[in-house]
C-alpha cells in the first residue's frame, strides 16, 4: 500500500484530521473501525463503503446520496433498521450487504467530507447509548491498495454497479483478436473495456481511408493519410485506456501460429486468411477456445441483403472445423469495402456478447454455439454448428 500526497484542503485531508481510518481500494473509499449497533449488542468495526472516481489523487462522489454498510445489520437506538438489504460488491470476495439512505437538504451532500461525517455520526450516535466511550475517529489514516488493473484510468461503472466480483472473471485472460477490421476493430473496442490482462492484435494490412469509415472512433486525416499498420494503429489508439496490448503487423499463417500462444481465448476476424482452416485446428489441438465471426452482404433491388454469424469452437466441442476461407476475397459486395460500420458492429457486438456467456458474466438460457443476424428478415437466430 502507498499514500499519495494529499491537498491540505481536499475533503480527505479533513477526514483525516478528525481522525477517520480510510482506505482507497478497487474505486471504493472505505471508512472502517466504525462503532455501530445490532439487533445483538455494539459492534466496533462497521465499515462505510462509497463508491467514488479518483482523478490525480482527488476523490470525488460516484454516487447520490447512498452509501452501502458492510458489516451486520446496522441499527438505530430503538431497534429500527438504519440500512436495507442491498449487496454491493467491492472487492473480489468482498460485500457490502447493507445499503443506507438518508438525503440531505437539496438531495446530495456538498462533499465526500460530509456524506462521511453524516452517515459515521448515524451509526456512532446510536452505539453511544450502549457505551459512551466509543467513537468514529480512532485516528486518522488513509492508505491507498493498488488494484493491479490493465487499465490506465479507474472503470467507475464498475465499482458504482458493484460488479467487481463478475469483472474478475477477465482476469487472467489474453485475448487474441486476429483481423482487426471493421468487424475485428469494434470486438477491440468492447475487450479494451474489461479487465482481460493482454490483449494481441494480429494483421498485416495498412489502416486505409475505406477502413476508417467502418471502425469505431473517428481516425486524424493524417493518420489515414499516413496508411499505418492496422494491428499497430489500434494498439496505440486503445493504449489510452487498456495496458498490455500487442501488436503484430503481419498477417496469420501457417507459419507464424506461435503468435497465437498464451491466448486464452481467440476471436478469428479474418475470414478470408487462407491459413483459416489451419488457425482453427492449431486453437482445437490445444484446447484454446475461439469464435469466428464473418458477414456476406449483397445489393438486391430493395437495398443491402445478407447475413452476419458468429460461430464459437468451445473445448470438448466436435463440431467440424471449416476447410476454407469463409468468404473467398471478391464474392461479395462487403469485400469490395461497402461502407456496413452499423453490421459490423452488430457482428461484434454479438460476438462479445457470447465470449462473456462463456466466461460466465452474462447468463445463458441455453449455450447455442451458431448466432446469425439475417438482414432481410431483421431477425437473430440462434443454433447448433454443423
């Protein structure tokens, strides 16, 4: 643990000088050695949990006016429930069971110093009738816990939605993206917002004008002009929010499937490659689960038809493996660079949706194998692999 330099006018640096014990951990300002009162009798060490953002070392609210309790149930002088029962994760393993409410005039509290101070004081002033020693300032500390995350700036969502349990099911992850063009780009785009630890990026194509209209964000006329290594122009750009992301600036073959090694999950976004087939059956031997995604678009008389799928080639699975490239280059108008960012998207999007029901983050009714989006019909089907 470390302690940063802290303002002396910083609603922390208050907190401290009245002798509060506090500590900063997974986006969560943690108030503890807190007296408090049970159905049971005084209990001394309640801790308040309150989910905050954390910019330059200053701390700010991430919340309203609530603030969650962990610890037994917290009650008042006369028995009455001081919070409701409201689980909110704050650490892996860690709980807050109890959610407390109590609005100040004008609904929110002026700072982080007194929503602290009031909801300290609520659970000091009832364990008082009980021993008139105890207090809420046992002396003022406030450490800092890194949180070891692949990310360069907190993931508030996380902690305000108490989602830190399910978001640990990405650590330890290396997720390999092979192809990140219109449809790969955006698979990158949802990855780099969890906390999977690496991520690798794999093609040999230039970043051109017709790539930059069908990929998530929107790309400097001089980087589209300057034609940069796709692999390598995504990596940068995603380095601003995710760590650990590597580029190769070659396409995958036959001969370079090592760059494949220590994924742990596979995402194949290059259905042309020719060394598909190959790719697949390299991932199967070694039991490193992937999906394929590929999209088929044609110009009919009422506009754009086609279809988008998403295949997942799960470990134990016997489906068969695709003996050639999904869509052989020049078939389709989508491989004549259509502009089609919304469908790539989708593709994406359905993608990822299925790689967290897999990891266990999104629950699954039943676990189909096949997802395809039919254009024509606006309608998602799902199945098994043939």
């Amino acid at each position: 643990m470390s302690n940063p330099p802290i303002d002396p006018d910083d609603a922390i640096a208050r907190l401290i000088a009245d002798g509060y014990d506090m500590v900063f951990q997974n986006g969560h300002l943690v108030v503890r050695r807190l007296p408090y009162l049970t159905t049971s009798g005084l209990r001394r060490n309640g801790r308040l949990i309150l989910p905050v953002n954390n910019v330059g070392g200053v701390i700010t609210d991430a919340t309203d006016h609530r603030i969650w309790f962990a610890g037994e149930e917290p009650r008042d002088e006369n028995g009455g429930a001081l919070g409701s029962l409201n689980p909110h994760d704050f650490g892996v393993g860690e709980r807050a069971e109890f959610m407390m409410s109590f609005k100040p005039p004008g609904d929110l509290y002026a700072s982080v110093y007194e929503k602290i101070r009031q909801y300290a004081h609520i659970l000091r002033n009832a364990a008082l009738q009980l021993d008139p020693t105890v207090t809420d300032t046992p002396g003022g500390s406030y450490q800092v816990v890194p949180d070891d995350l692949p990310l360069v700036y907190p993931d508030t969502n996380t902690t305000r939605a108490g989602l830190i349990t399910l978001n640990a099911l990405f650590r330890g992850h290396t997720v390999a993206i092979v192809g990140v063009g219109g449809t790969g780009s955006y698979i990158l785009d949802q990855v780099a917002k969890t906390w999977v630890d690496q991520i690798i990026l794999i093609d040999g194509d230039r970043f051109e004008t017709h790539n930059a209209y069908r990929a998530p964000g929107a790309a400097p006329v001089d980087v589209v002009q300057g034609q940069p290594n796709k692999a390598e122009y995504f990596a940068a750009e995603y380095a601003r929010m995710h760590t650990g992301i590597t580029p190769h600036p070659v396409a995958l073959t036959a001969e370079n499937l090592h760059l494949l090694d220590g994924a742990t999950f596979v995402f194949l976004a290059a259905a042309d490659a020719e060394a598909r087939p190959a790719i697949m059956q390299y991932l199967r031997d070694r039991g490193v689960p992937f999906i394929d995604v590929g999209m088929s678009f044609r110009e009919g008389e009422g506009g754009l038809t086609g279809m988008a799928k998403v295949a997942a080639y799960l470990p134990g699975d016997d489906a068969p493996l695709p003996t050639a490239p999904a869509i052989p280059p020049g078939e389709d108008d989508y491989s004549s660079n259509i502009q089609l960012a919304e469908l790539n998207a989708l593709n994406a999007i359905l993608a990822v949706i299925r790689w967290k029901r897999y990891l266990g983050f999104h629950a699954t009714h039943e676990a189909w194998n096949l997802t395809v989006y039919k254009l024509f019909s606006n309608e998602v089907r799902n199945g098994d692999l043939a």
